[in-house]
C-alpha cells in the first residue's frame, strides 16, 4: 500500500509540477492523504483507489459540463 500511495502520489506531483497544471498536483496530494488514512485506518487498497479515481472522474465531469457549456456546438446549416 505504501509503495503504490508513495509512485502514485510521486507521479501526479511531478508531472503536476512540470506541466503547471495545478489539478494535477492537488491530486498527488489527495492520493497522499488518501494512502496515509488507509494505512492508519488499515482499509483495503482498492477502497483508495476507488475513491481517488471517483474524485478524479467527477473533476473531470464538472470540467467536460463547464467547457461544453462554455463552448456549445454551433448549428449545422443545411444546404439547399
């Protein structure tokens, strides 16, 4: 556990930090929290991880709704 939450939580960092994207970078520190509660909490693996990816395709929703809400399709125009 403690080695998956350590490479996880390392990658989302570091490509966070390298990329600027801040989301990243939180999501490195919430995979940190989340290892460090399972381990204290001594919970299953899959239940962190299960959680993380939840968080992360939430994030993603709320994001895919606000940019499409942003930028809607335009009509097509039918040509006669």
């Amino acid at each position: 556990m403690l080695i998956y939450g350590a490479l996880i939580t390392m990658l989302l960092l570091i490509s966070g930090l390298l990329s600027g994207i801040v989301r990243l970078t939180a999501y490195g520190l919430l995979s940190a929290i989340l290892a460090t509660a399972g381990i204290l909490a001594s919970l299953p693996d899959y239940y962190l991880f299960i959680v993380l990816g939840l968080i992360i395709m939430l994030v993603g929703g709320i994001l895919m709704i606000s940019f499409t809400r942003k930028y809607p399709l335009s009509p097509k125009v039918v040509e006669s």
